[in-house]
C-alpha cells in the first residue's frame, strides 16, 4: 500500500505554488478562514439583517404630538435590531426581577450615543471561574454567551441564541456596560470599542454600598458600516417607539407596568389599550383583554386588510407570526358561524374574515422561536406555548357586535354581486346550450321587446303551451319548462345562486343583467321583452308564481314596475257542464270561487257534471288551443309595483320575517279568492289570497292535529289501512298505490311511501307505538332509518295495536273529507291516548314549525286514568292536583318526561321544558371504556364516525384515541374505546360533564315548540306543556265517546226492532194473518205499511258520511233507527222492508221464532247495558285492553331480542 501511495512521513515538504498572472487570484486567497467577529461584520445580514438603507411604512413616533403615526420610513434594519437587542434586555430584567420598576432610553443626536439604564437586579460582578473573567464582560464581549442555552428550562425570555447584546457591541465604535451588583458589593464599568475588537483597559471595579442594583449600557452604533451620517428623524422616531413598545408590553405581565422614560420624560403608555389607542389610524380594540399573565389579546375590525400588533417576551414581532394566526384562527372559527348564519348558510373562507381583522396580542412564550435572528415572525407552534389560548365567550361576542361581521358581508356581497354581473345575460339572436328550451323566433332581435317567455310548470305543462302555440305561432311566443319549485334567491346562499341551473337558465334566456335597473326604455335591450308564467291552478302552482315573483323583486325589482313585463297564465280547475244538452257551462279558476257558486244553486248542483282539473297535464290539446284562442280570459298581467308590495313580497320569503308571516296567517280571510277577472292582478292581492293558500296548505301538510298526532299523509294511509282492513301482508310499493287511489293522494309516491315506511319503523328513537308492521328492512338506529329497502322489496300491515288505538266504533262518528265527490279520511281520528305525545313530532310549515318528544304510552294511559278517575268530565283540572293523584313509578317525580322505547340512557330535566337525553359510557380499565348507549337521535354510523376521528385528528381535532371495537347489532350498541393514555380519560372523568361530555353522550331535546292544529283544523296552538295536550285532547275524546255511544244506542235500539219486526211477521205469516203468497207486490206493501211494520234502511247500506252528513246525524233523533215513513214510490219501499221479505221459508218456522226471541232479548240486554254504561267507563275499558296489547307487544320484543343475543 505503501508503495502505490507514497510514504508521507519522507515525503519531500510541498513546494510553494508558482506566481499567478495578475489579476487571478492564490489558492490563500479563494479558501478563506474568518473568525467568528470577523465573519458577523462581513455577513451582517446573517445576525442584524440588512445594514443598507431601506424604505417601508414603519410605526414611528411623530416627535411633536407625541402619537404613534405610521409614515414611509428610511432607516437600517441592522442599527433598529442591534437597539432592540439592548432594549429587550432590559426588559427581559423584568422576568427575572420583578419588582425591576425602570427602564431609562437615552437617544443624544449629537454624539450619536444612545443609552438603556434599567433597575432591578444587576449582573453578577464576579469572576467566572471556567473563563476567568468577570460575567458582564464575559455576556457582553463574548458571542455564544449568556443564561438562554438550557432548554429544559422554561423561559420567557426575548434572549436564545447567544448573540444578543454582543451584535450592539460589534456594531458601535464605541460599547460600555456599566451594572451595580448588592450582593457582592461590587460596581464595574467596561468599554469595548472598534467594534469590539478590543477594550478600553481593564474593567473598572468599584464599591456598591447602595441597596439598589441597576444595569447601563450605552452605544454608539458604527454609522459609517450603516452608511449614515448621524442618527435623523426617522431612526430616532423608530427608536423612541420601541420605548413605548416596552411600556406597552410590560404592563400586560407580572405587577403592573414598567415606568419607561425616554430622553427624561416618561413615556405616557401604562397600558395596552392607551399603546394602542396612541397609534393614528388603528381602529381601537372592540375588545381587548388580558387573558392570563401570559397573554393580553385585543381584536378590532379592519379596512379589508388584515393588521396585527404584536410582542413576543417584549420583542417586536413586526410581521406575526404563529402566537397572531392562534388569536385570529379562534376569533375567525368564531365569527364564521356568525357570518354563515347571516350569509344564508354559505360559508365564508376564514381568510376572507381575517382580512377584515386587525388583531393586538403580547404574548409570554415558552423559548421562542423565531423565523431568523431579527425576530420578525414566531415560529414556535402553538403547542409549545407554554399556555393556552382561551378567548372568552364574552370577548368572543364583543368582536361579533363590533361591526366585522357587517364588513365581511359587505365586502362578500360586493364579490358576489361582481361575479353575478359577469354571469348575466345578454342580447343575441341565437342561444345555445338550454334544453327543452323552445326559443321564439323573434327573441333577441328587433321585436324581442314584443316576445314573450312562458315559463311552464314542467314538461307536461310545456307539452300543453306548445300545443297552444300553434294558435299564436313560435315567432313571438317562446317556451321554457321548469323543474321542480324555483330556488327562494332571497334565502339562498349565493354559492348556491351561482350553481342553480335553472336561475342561470331564465337570466340567459331572458338576456338579463345583474345590478341593471330597467325602464320602459332599457327593458329593449332583453332578449324577451314579456315574461308569463304558466302554472298549475293549485297551492303549489301559487307557490312557484310567488318564487318567481320573489326572484324578480330580489334581483331585478324594477322590471315588476314595467307595465306588461310579468304576465300569468290561468287555466280552468273546474268545470261544471249542465247535464242537459242545452244547459250553460261554467269554468272556474279557483277551488273558493268554485264552492261559492255551488252554495249560491244549492241542490240545483245536482244538474251539473263536474270535471277537476289537478293540473295543466288534465287539459287536452284541443283545450289548449281553446286557451290560447281566447288570450283576453286566460292571459293576466300583474300590476305595478305599488308601495308596500315588495314588503309583502319580503315577508313572505323572508326566513328573517317568521312572526310576521303567523300574524300574516292569523288574519287571513276565510273563503277569499282571487279575482281573475279584473285587468290587472295587484301584487297584494296575489299574496293575500293565492299565494296564501299555499301556506296555509303546506301548514297543513306539516303540523299535525292535537288530536290524533298525524299529519294528512299519515292519516290517508292509516284511512286506506282500515278500509282494507289490512291484515296480510302487502308492499309498501303496492300500498301507497292504493293509498293514492282510495284517499285522493295528489303528491308523488315517493314521498307517499316514506311515510308508510316511517309509519312501520320501530327501532329506538322512532315511534313508540308504529301502527304498521315493519315486515321486511325498515330502517334501523344504525343510520337513523336510511337504511331502509326499496319500497318495492319490504311489506307492510296493520299492527294489532292499531285498532287498539284507533277503535272501529269510532268509525262510524268521525267526519269524513270529500274530494272531487269522493269520501277520504276523516279530517281527524280520535285515537284512545294522544298519540301526539306517544309518538313525537316534527315539521317545518309557513311561519310554524313543531318538535314534540315522544312520551311513553303507558304512563300516558296511567294519566289518563287519574284525569278520568280525578276530572271526569271537567276538562279544566289541575295540573299540580292531578300528578299529585299520580302513583311516581306511573309518571315519574318530575310528571311526564320524553320517554322512547329501547332507550337504555337517561333523560333528565335540565329547566323547565328542557331536557337531556344521556347515553351510557363505563370505564372498564385504566385506558379502555364501554359505550353501550349513545343519546337519542345520534345514530349508530355517525358515531363512529366521530370515534374514527379522534383516533386520525385533524386541524381542529387532536387525536385521542388509539382505537375502537364494535360489537353492536341492529339494535344494540356497543363499542370498546381505548384512549391513547390513562391520563386522557383522567382529566376527562374530573372535568365538567366527565366522560359522558367527552364522548359526546348528550343531547338535548325542548317542550318549547310543540305545535299542534287545533280540533277545529284551522288555528295552530302552542302548548306548553305535554299535560296541556292532554287536556285538549282529553275534551275531544270525551266528546268523541259520547257521540259513540249514542251512534252504538242508535244501532242496538235499530237492531232490537229488527228482531221484533222480524218475529212479528214470522207469527202473522205462521197465523195466516199476513199472506204472502200469490199476492202483487204493492198489495203487500200496503198491507206491511197498513199494520204498522217499520221500513228499514240497514246502516251497511249507507255510504261513509262527509262533515256535512256528520252533522246532520249527530243532531238525529236518537230513539229509532233511519226509517222511511212516508213511502214516495214502489222501488223505495220494498227496500225499506227487504230485511222481512227477503226471508228463506225455511225461516218461516216455530223453532225461528223461538230462536229470534232468545237474540232478541239478548240484543235488549247489551242496549239496557249500554245505557246505563258512562261514557268514561267506555275510554277506561279501551285503555285496559290497549295496555293488554301493549303488554304483549313488549313481550314479543323482548323474547326477540333474547333470541337476537343468544345467538
């Protein structure tokens, strides 16, 4: 090896390189080696940043009016840092000495020496035993010296690197240090110059015999290195603001702020908000406070730039850093909430809303960070604080108040209305890209202002204006068809807006601009220069003019004050034809006008066919062209807008205006119609009586009735159920057909079998009490019921219990509806208990909206009983007296409380009408609990989701979780979670709420917003409490009871005189006083009617009774059944007395007689019974046998589920 490499130790000695050429440079002087001192003036960037002059808009005080003014500024980077090492020095005392009180800032102009003095403890004047020199020459004359190098200790300190005060030193001429130190007694003095490549002598000791300790350092910075010439206005401006920083930032720690003097005066800051409201144009804070020792934090709105003022360990973070963004992000994470809620529930980024802050923050940071050594920004992460961010609610609120949220608004809409501008339409012949758009020929052309656009109500409505069309032609007339209801713009967020297809379609087809206000004159430059609407004539017909309307009067109010611009079309929804051939016609545009005619002919009514029209679809192509021949009756232009219109408009579409909508609906007039006959439709007309009807309908279709808890779907599905008597199984699919068929169902079927399905559902948090058989998937608590089958794979029937509830002796007295002549379901069932309350209740109507718990059935019955047992018949008792007569195990101590059945947690009562439903979580082991519940409505899927993301965190989440078994079934649940440490579920048991907050096992339930319709079905009532339900209801169902006890009375006394007619005539015709045979058929009857038997109509024969038909009966007399006294003709007569001579000869017998005698007195018997028996005996009797079934119905679910765990 030796041999290949050459043996070094003879090697000759390296010869000197040869001279180089002029001007290239020596192997010495490319490879240079610098000392550290050396290096820190060659690469000055590197320590104290750049030491050329700069230009920015700096924070400098104004030396005349004593404000902070912010101005372009000419200074050195470098000379501003090497001043903040010495001032964050002093005040760094502050921390180590608190009761340090001075700091004194000296700027002579004339030397160009500048001075910091602070009291406090004084630097030890000792000899450092391992560098044998004493400590203040060793930190001020030595780099990568001084106290910050142990990191294990927590320090709040500006100082880190080791550099600090020695850049001062190495960037003057001249350097002295001058500290007193009391407890050893000693002073020192020392002097470094030339940029502290040497000392004036040796330091200079001396006697303290003072208490007192101080610390002086004075300077004079090497202006000639920062290319300055003395120290002008704008330095000394900028430095004398960093006095007033110091005042600032130490007044937010320890025990009140420092008393800093600057050149003799004292600064006037003793402060954080006096600091702040010395700065010229800074808004001042709308909130600032100090949160803790650590941190004083102040936010006010800005300009639409984002503005901080900041101070880490008194060190001027200029340009933020982490400490600001953890300030802004909470304060952002705040007031977007706020700004969603009033931005029509579009988010806003945070960033939009941080542009709109200017946020004020002095921290004490735990061994800053910082991105370089000028400190300009903090990059300490927000973990390593050493203290936690906490903004008050109350701070919180402030800064919401203060205005920010309107300018966040402001400055969105301003976005949103520019990008809406460039979204607009404009004026050009031919448009492409629009299905099912239909353009008139003549649109976006010279006559465009003659076209008109007619916007149908789906295609169907479409097919029928086409057809139209080939009356009037395609050159002036264009079609376009709507889908579904048009999007309420007044409500929607804008994102939504700018992503609605059919908002963008009218605005392209109609060649509209947004943020243009038309005229007469203007209106030319649309590509339509009409605009009709063509709906259906019913309630949501109404509802899609008035969103149109709506849009309109949002966007574009000016073109509703056009004269003609808005147009609707009206078509007939009934017609009644005479039945004679000569006989007139009539054609009616709403259902109201319609009844009125009616009433005004009374029975002449019967004279005339009546045809509905449910919609456009009804009419036939010849009718269309009918229409459009006769344009002068079916084509409507609104009318100007006048004053207070667009308020009505405002009021109806406005989610803002929901108490003025009830007052709205609470003053309607009854009956009231629109009038399409007059020449123009005043707005307040369309709103007060069309638009209304739409309200008053979707009030209808989403409150239930106080008296049987069911909304009008549910009702005509329970309807169709009983007419079916369905006991075998069906599908759902199969079902809602039916539905649709027997009880006048005008909506889609989809929506039909969504509420059969959440008719049958039973899983926890569902019904109660589900009156249809969940035969098949029916959803369960694992999604909440979305997980449901397909309509066409699951069936249904009627639960036993449902004739429980709703009994069939209560059929025949109810008050059947009749639509279009055919008799639906009741306008209310009477069910045994207030299924309102046994069941629960949601919806979201036109001004109102309802959510009811459910209750539990049983302890509704044991109510029931005491109100019977302690009002009977006054409905009027007292709450407090009665619960008092209630057994607690029936209706707990606090009465009755929400109650769902399988629920294995705990509701509790938080106030009065507030609840909290609780699950269940057991800690099994140092790490690991058991969840074997989760609150009411918090399904199964989505919590664990949220398990899964306490295990992975996110920005806003910190993982705490290690993992997660599930063992759960359908209806069960169970998960094993294991936390990441003891420690985790520790501090969670101790704090408030313990492990059920942290595992986000509450939720919460009100009484506040139960809403029901009255028994009238007119007025929605608020009911405080479940107990004034009850009460309502209770009326109902007494009064219901009565009635059937009457009608059951009725029907026994019909059915004795039956059994005695009947034997009667068996022993006449046995006798021979009454011959049958061989006798003419009016003979007989005249004989029947001449011995006094009476003519029957059996009740089977009726046809169900409408309200009206209700009525009358209920005013019948009650001793005889419907008898035919005075016979009008032959027919009518022989089916009077059917039920006798319609009888087999074999009955004609003795033994007949014998037997009729015996039912007789049988059918007598239970009528004596009947009539001594009080109408609440009855309601206890059907209350024992719902509590029976209820029983076995418990008990049949019980076995199931045993079955369900064994295996």
């Amino acid at each position: 090896m030796a041999a290949v490499l050459g043996d070094a130790t003879n090697s000759p000695p390296p010869k000197a390189p040869k001279a180089k050429k002029k001007g290239t440079k020596t192997i010495e002087q490319t490879y240079q080696k610098k000392t550290q001192l050396e290096h820190i003036l060659l690469r000055p960037d590197t320590y104290v940043g750049s030491i050329e002059q700069s230009t920015q808009p700096m924070w400098v005080l104004d030396a005349k009016t004593k404000r902070i003014v912010k101005k372009q500024t000419t200074y050195v980077p470098g000379l501003f840092k090497i001043f903040d090492e010495i001032m964050v020095n002093a005040a760094d005392n502050k921390q180590r000495d608190p009761s340090m009180t001075t700091i004194k800032v000296d700027i002579d102009r004339e030397s160009n020496t500048i001075s910091v003095a602070n009291d406090g403890k004084g630097i030890p004047v000792q000899i450092h035993s391992e560098h044998n020199c004493y400590v203040p020459e060793l930190i001020f004359g030595h780099l990568l010296t001084g106290s910050n190098f142990d990191d294990d200790e927590k320090k709040t300190t500006g100082g880190r690197n080791g550099y600090g005060a020695k850049l001062a030193n190495i960037f003057s001429t001249s350097f002295t240090v001058e500290t007193a130190d009391s407890s050893t007694g000693k002073k020192l003095k020392q002097t470094w110059v030339k940029n502290m490549s040497k000392t004036v002598g040796e330091a200079q000791i001396s006697t303290h015999k003072g208490k007192k300790d101080f610390t002086r350092v004075s300077f004079t910075p090497d202006l000639k290195r920062f290319k300055m010439d003395c120290l002008d206005d704008d330095v000394v401006g900028l430095l004398s603001r960093r006095a007033y920083d110091v005042a600032a930032s130490s007044s937010c720690h320890g025990n009140g702020s420092l008393k800093v003097e600057l050149n003799g005066e004292r600064v006037p800051v003793k402060s954080f908000a006096q600091y702040v409201k010395l700065h010229d144009g800074l808004e001042p804070p709308a909130a600032l406070e100090k949160l803790d020792d650590n941190w004083t934090v102040g936010v006010a709105p800005s300009d639409g730039t984002f503005t901080q003022l900041s101070f880490v360990n008194s060190i001027c973070t200029s340009k933020g850093g982490q400490h600001v963004d953890a300030v802004a992000k909470k304060v952002c994470d705040f007031l977007a909430k706020a700004v969603k809620k009033k931005n029509k529930g579009q988010e806003v980024k945070p960033a939009f809303i941080k542009a709109h802050l200017c946020v004020y923050v002095d921290a004490l940071i735990v061994n800053p960070a910082f991105d370089s050594q000028t400190k300009e920004t903090l990059t300490t992460k927000e973990r390593s604080f050493g203290s936690k961010v906490v903004l008050p609610d109350k701070f919180l609120k402030a800064i919401e108040k203060s205005g920010v949220v309107d300018r966040v608004l402001a400055w969105t809409k301003f976005k949103q209305d520019e990008q809406l501008k460039r979204k607009g339409g404009s004026k050009k012949m031919r448009l492409t890209g629009i299905t099912k758009l239909d353009d008139a020929n003549s649109a976006g052309g010279a006559k465009g202002k003659d076209c008109t656009l007619i916007l149908t109500e789906g295609d169907s409505a479409k097919a029928l204006a086409v057809s139209g069309l080939g009356v009037v032609g395609r050159d002036l007339y264009g079609v376009f068809p709507l889908k579904g209801k048009p999007l309420n713009v007044r409500e929607a967020s804008h994102a939504a807006i700018m992503k609605n297809e059919e908002v963008q379609n009218v605005v392209k087809i109609l060649g509209l601009r947004f943020g243009t206000k038309y005229t007469a004159e203007n209106i030319k430059t649309l590509r339509y220069g009409h605009l009709m609407i063509m709906t259906d004539q019913d309630h949501d017909g109404s509802h899609i003019k008035g969103l149109l309307i709506n849009c309109l009067h949002h966007f574009w109010p000016s073109l509703l004050e056009i004269p003609g611009f808005l147009r609707c079309f009206i078509t007939p929804i009934v017609k009644a034809t005479s039945n004679s051939k000569k006989g007139p016609s009539k054609t009616f545009f709403t259902v109201p006008e319609y009844e009125a005619w009616k009433d005004s002919i009374g029975s002449n009514a019967s004279k005339f066919s009546v045809k509905y029209y449910k919609g456009l679809g009804t009419s036939t192509a010849a009718e269309a062209r009918d229409y459009f021949s006769d344009l002068a009756t079916h084509q409507l232009d609104f009318d100007l807008l006048r004053e207070g219109d667009g308020d009505l408009v405002d009021m109806a579409f406005s989610k803002k205006r929901v108490e003025d909508r009830k007052t709205w609906l609470r003053s309607l007039e009854p009956g009231a119609f629109v009038d399409y006959g007059v020449d123009a439709l005043a707005y307040k007309d369309f709103v007060h009586k069309e638009l209304s009807l739409f309200s008053v309908a979707d009030n209808q279709r989403s409150i239930p009735c106080v008296v049987d808890g069911l909304k009008p779907s549910q009702r005509k599905v329970l309807f169709a159920c009983f007419k079916r008597k369905l006991k075998r199984e069906i599908k759902v699919a199969q079902l809602a057909g039916y539905v649709s068929e027997h009880s006048a169902y005008h909506h889609g079927e989809a929506s039909l079998t969504g509420t059969i399905v959440g008719m049958a559902q039973d899983f926890v948090g569902s019904n109660n009490v589900n009156l249809l058989a969940p035969c098949g998937q029916f959803g369960t608590r694992i999604m909440g019921g979305k997980d449901a089958a397909s309509s066409r794979y699951i069936f249904t029937k009627l639960e036993a219990v449902a004739r429980k509830v709703f009994h069939p002796d209560d059929d025949a007295v109810l008050k059947y509806l009749d639509d279009d002549g055919q008799s639906i379901e009741p306008n209310y069932y009477v069910p045994v208990l207030p299924l309102a309350l046994c069941n629960g209740a949601d919806g979201i109507g036109t001004g109102w909206a309802t959510s009811v718990p459910n209750y539990d059935p049983k302890q509704l019955i044991a109510v029931l009983r005491r109100m019977i047992a302690h009002a009977g018949d006054d409905v009027d008792c007292d709450e407090t007296s009665l619960l008092a007569t209630c057994a607690a195990e029936d209706v707990g101590a606090d009465g009755l409380a929400p109650s769902y059945r399988g629920f294995k947690g705990d509701v509790i009562l938080k106030k009065a009408g507030s609840y909290q439903a609780l699950g269940r979580v057991e800690r099994l082991d140092d790490t690991k609990v058991l969840i074997d519940e989760l609150p009411l409505r918090k399904w199964t899927h989505d919590y664990k989701q949220w398990l899964e993301q306490q295990i992975v965190g996110d920005d806003k989440t910190t993982a705490w979780l290690k993992d997660f078994k599930e063992n759960h079934t359908d209806t069960t649940v169970s998960f094993t979670v294991t936390a990441l440490s003891g420690a985790k579920l520790d501090e969670a048991e101790k704090a408030p709420g313990g492990l059920l907050k942290k595992f986000k096992l509450e939720s919460s339930m009100a009484t506040s917003n139960m809403n029901f319709f009255d028994s009238g079905g007119v007025a929605i009532e608020r009911y405080a409490t479940p107990f004034d339900i009850c009460k309502a209801f209770y009326k109902v169902r007494l009064e219901t009871y009565a009635k059937r006890k009457a009608h059951l009375v009725k029907q026994k006394k019909g059915q004795v005189n039956v059994l005695r007619n009947k034997v009667r005539f068996i022993l006449a015709v046995l006798s021979e006083e009454l011959v049958v045979h061989n006798r003419k058929k009016a003979e007989l009857l005249a004989q029947l009617v001449e011995d006094g038997y009476d003519a029957v109509i059996p009740e089977s024969a009726k046809k169900p009774k409408t309200a009206a038909a209700a009525e009358d009966d209920a005013s019948d007399d009650e001793e005889a059944p419907k008898q035919i006294e005075e016979p009008d003709d032959l027919r009518t007569l022989a089916k009077g007395y059917d039920y006798l001579l319609s009888m087999r000869l074999w009955a004609l017998t003795r033994e007949r007689v014998d037997a009729l005698r015996g039912e007789l007195s049988e059918k007598d018997a239970e009528l004596r019974t009947l009539q001594a028996t009080a109408t609440t005996d009855l309601w206890l009797t059907d209350l024992q046998a719902l509590e029976e079934q209820l029983d076995i119905d418990d008990a049949k679910r019980e076995a199931g589920e045993a079955r369900r765990l064994r295996l």
